[in-house]
C-alpha cells in the first residue's frame, strides 16, 4: 500500500486526535467532568477511610462531623469574627509588602544600579525563614496587631521584590527603544511602557504571592493571637478538635481559592487583550 | 549637508580581553531623501551601526552627525522600526499609532490646530498603511505583515526626517514581503524621509534602495558600496532584468568572500572522504 505524510492509519477513523493524544483537546463538559472527579474522589475516599470502624475520630474526623463542627463555630464561636480578622491580617501583610514593592521591582528591573544594590541582599534574605523571625518581631513591633502583619510581611515581600523585578526586565526592549525613538524621556519610558507593559505579570505576581501570604496566617497567629483562623487551629491542637483543625485548614484553602478567582477576574478585566477568542 | 554623516567611527564591545571591535573606521554620508540598504554577513555591525545612528548605542570613536547634529542618544528625528516585539500589546492599532501624542515631546507648543492637524495625519497614515479595517483591533489580532504595517505609520506619526528600519520585514513570509516593499517605496516617495534600512536579504536590499552597503565582519566595516542601476521608480518586474540579477549575484558572492566562511567546501570534502574510508 502506498503511504502518504498525513495518510498514517490511526487507531481512530475519524483521525481526530483524542484527548490521550499529547496536548490533546479536552471539550468544556469532559474538562468538568475530570474537575469533578478531581476533587469528589478525595472526599469520597476520606469518606470511607473515616467511616471504617478501625480509624479512631480523633485521628480522622469524617466529613460529616467536620460539617457539623463548622455550624457549631458559626453558632457558638464567633467563626465570622475570626474569619474577619484573618483575612485583614493576610490582606494588610500583603498589602503592605505590594506597596513597597512594586516600586522597588521596578526601580531594580530598569536600573542595574539598583539591581546591584538591593538584588543580591534580598536573595539573601529570602532564605531567612520567617517563622525565625518571631522572637525578632516581638522584641521590636510587639504582640500587638502589627506583629501579625509584619510577619506575614516578612514571608512574602522578599520574594515578592524579585519577582515583580523579573516581571519588569522581560518587557521587550523593542517595546522601550521604540518610545525611545518617538522622543519617550526616562520617566515617560518606566510609565508609559515599561510599567503598563508589566502590569499583567505584576497582577499574576500579586496573585501568587497573595496564595502565599496566606500559609503564613497560622506563623502569625502564633504570636500572642487570640482570635483568627490559624489561632483556632493551634487551640483545637490543644483540646485534639481534630474536626476544627480540618475546619480551619479547609476554610484557608477555600478563601484563597476565592482570592485566586477574584485575582484572576481582574486580570481578564483589567487586560482584555490577553483574554481574546480568535 | 548630508542628511546622514558618518565619520570614523569605531565600537568597541566589552574590556580587557573580552573585548571586540565591532565596528572600525566608518565613513558614510546619506543624503536627504535617499534610501540606503545594509548587507553584510552575520556580525558584520550592520545592526549596531543602524543603532548607533538611533542613538540606541554608542560610538567609542568617531562622530555621527543627523541633521548636522551630534548625536547623543535617541530622540524623535530618527524613528525606528524593529523586527518584532516593538508594537504596545495593551493599545489597540489607533492609540498605538497616535503613541507619541502622549509623550511630552509630541505635546509641547501644540495649537488646537495642530492636534487637529495630528488627528488627521493618524487617519491618513492608517489608510496609508491599509489598516482602515483593523483600527480598533489590538495587535496580537493581526498577522505579522500587519503588525509591521501597525510600527511603520507609528514611526511616521511623529513625521521623523530619518526613519530607521531594523531588518522589519525579516520575519515575514515572502508574499508579505513583497506587498510591503512596494507599501515601503510607496511612503518613502510621499513622506520624503531619509530610509536606513538593514536587511539579510540582498534581494530586498537592491529593490528598495538607491545605494546598498555592503559590510564584512571581524571588525566590522564597509566593505563596498553599490549604487543601484534602477529606475527610480521601482516594479517588481525588474527583480528580473539582468542588471538587477547580475549585482544579486555579485553582492551575494561578495558577502561569501566577506564572510571568512570559506571552509564550507573544504569542511564537506573532508566528511565524505572520512566516510570513503
């Protein structure tokens, strides 16, 4: 039989690829399907590990006593208040390391001196853990509310500084020479392009590090806390509440889950150009 | 006056023994009006010294003069055209267009008058350039030849008296190419700038330009200078007539000669007569 590029007999006779193919297509019902199966799965299997008589309920909590523990702190234990100050935690740690370091990201992504200086030292500083900072944050800010938030501070504008810096270096320098010979100064070059040409990677940078500014909610909540999400969780340690530990871990995930889709919401928003359909 | 002078110059890259002479002893003048094209084999300095003329980087000896000027560092009298990369993904074609118009430079000791006048000359450059139908689009809508249609009325917006152009069809394909050669003679005849125009590709060099130089590396220098042989008014036609064949053919094997490449032949006997054995 003659053979022609294009011609292979496949296992399929439409010759459409499959979704097993690599980088095969996936249809919007087959992709919620698979999402489905993702995150049903495991609840169906702790599920079964929980209600199987041989695993005690203080090492494994079923997801009906979790349930039943939520509406309990709702009622009884002010799950709100502590929900409320949790979230103005991590947002005011994170807010305060956005706002200086967008500025510093892009001073150090444009100019090399500023790289020179600040690059190497927070590379450095990054790999300081912060949960060693503690003792530090308490001798110098106290145990008050500004604690928490320096801590949460301290994990997450490091890293912050140097990827918002990558984010600035790779706008195209075609992007600021062309400015540049259309008569651009300097600071209409940082603002009008280099600025506006990162914006999108700066959110998607916000975005990430907003997902990290919350695992360090139960660091901060070990300095002198005594309300909050990752305060209740190191108190049912205490009291071995397992099913208020998996409460407070799963509300975390579930409300950065929240955070990431408004981030995300925003990006489309505020750069539609990315987000076409051709 | 030359509009374009270029007098011993030099670059130097780098220090101590990272150091490389980019370019040596450049001497050219471009006159008003005129459009010259730069060929040369692959690190002959063609770019850097297209770049030097943008004030994009710097000379270490030697002076380059635009308009009688020094030049010292970029400004809007020489807009440049890049290959690719250059358009503003978040402005959709019109406000890419009237880009300048937000710069202090395109603002200052402006009448009503003249930001009218600018409006229209937006207009009349974007059916200049046919993009009439793409005005609103944003410039990852548009394929790669109307893209560079997009930086072209961009760079003209600002009615620059030199107009530089970084091999800003090289990534096109050879249909495309065409049309904006044509497109490209087209704005040079009724904008009147002056066009330094690099390019890998000796076809487009001699179709477009009055005068083509041709530059060798290591270092990089003019080797020969090429007046074409062409009518000022330029066809797609004449890409076949024997004078327009017989200078391809001479300033291709000229690169060849230029390019220090000459163990291709060699390196190809050699590797067959290892397989012989």
């Amino acid at each position: 039989m003659l053979s022609r590029p294009g011609t292979r007999p496949r296992a399929k006779s439409s010759g459409k690829p499959g979704m097993w193919a690599i980088r095969g297509p996936l249809s919007r019902n087959q992709y919620w399907l698979f999402a489905a199966l993702g995150l049903l799965a495991p609840l169906a299997l702790w599920w079964l590990v929980s209600s199987s008589a041989s695993v005690d309920k203080v090492f494994m909590p079923g997801p009906l006593d979790v349930y039943h523990r939520l509406i309990t702190w709702y009622v009884d234990d002010n799950l709100m208040s502590d929900i409320g100050i949790s979230v103005y935690r991590v947002t005011a740690g994170f807010a305060l390391s956005a706002v200086i370091a967008l500025p510093l990201g892009l001073l150090i992504g444009t100019f090399r001196p500023v790289q020179a200086v600040l690059e190497p030292l927070t590379d450095f500083i990054r790999y300081m853990p912060a949960v060693a900072f503690i003792p530090l944050v308490m001798l110098w800010v106290g145990i008050e509310e500004s604690s928490k938030i320096a801590i949460i501070f301290i994990g997450t504008f490091f890293q912050m500084v140097l990827m918002m810096a990558e984010d600035v270096r790779r706008v195209p320098l075609a992007q600021i020479e062309a400015a540049q010979t259309m008569g651009a100064t300097r600071g209409e070059s940082v603002r009008l392009v280099i600025f506006q040409s990162a914006k999108p990677a700066l959110l998607d940078t916000l975005r990430v590090t907003m997902g990290w500014a919350w695992t360090y909610l139960v660091v901060a909540e070990l300095v002198a806390a005594s309300s909050g999400i990752g305060y209740s969780i190191l108190k049912a340690q205490r009291f071995l509440q397992t099913d208020k530990i998996f409460v407070g871990i799963l509300l975390i995930g579930l409300i950065g889950l929240v955070m990431d889709q408004l981030f995300r919401l925003a990006h489309r928003k505020a750069f539609p150009w990315l987000h076409l359909r051709s | 006056m030359p509009k374009i002078s270029i007098q011993q110059v030099g670059k130097v890259f780098g220090e101590g023994g990272h150091r490389v002479e980019a370019l040596k002893d450049i001497s050219l003048d471009i006159a008003d009006n005129e459009f010259v094209t730069f060929v040369g084999a692959s690190g002959c300095g063609k770019s850097t010294l297209l770049r030097i003329i943008g004030g994009l980087e710097y000379h270490t000896s030697g002076e380059v003069l635009a308009n009688g000027q020094p030049v010292a560092g970029p400004g809007a009298d020489r807009a440049m055209v890049f290959q690719h990369y250059s358009l503003y993904p978040w402005l959709r074609v019109m406000e890419n267009i009237k880009f300048s118009r937000r710069l202090k430079h395109g603002r200052e000791n402006l009448s009503s008058a003249d930001v009218e006048a600018a409006s229209g000359r937006a207009d009349a450059l974007l059916s200049l350039m046919g993009l009439n139908a793409a005005v609103d689009a944003y410039p990852n809508q548009l394929s790669g030849g109307m893209q560079q249609r997009v930086a072209i009325a961009r760079a003209l917006m600002g009615r620059p008296e030199i107009l530089l152009m970084d091999e800003p069809f090289g990534a096109l394909d050879a249909q495309t190419r065409e049309v904006m050669h044509d497109l490209i003679l087209h704005v040079h005849r009724l904008e009147k700038p002056t066009l330094a125009f690099v390019t890998h590709d000796v076809e487009e060099a001699i179709y477009l330009a009055d005068r083509v130089v041709l530059m060798a590396p290591r270092p990089g220098r003019i080797d020969t200078i090429y007046p074409v042989p062409l009518p000022a008014e330029r066809e797609q036609d004449m890409k076949h007539t024997p004078e327009f064949l017989r200078l391809k053919k001479e300033i291709l094997a000229r690169i060849r000669e230029t390019s220090g490449m000459k163990t291709d032949q060699g390196m190809l006997d050699q590797l067959n007569m290892q397989e012989a054995v």
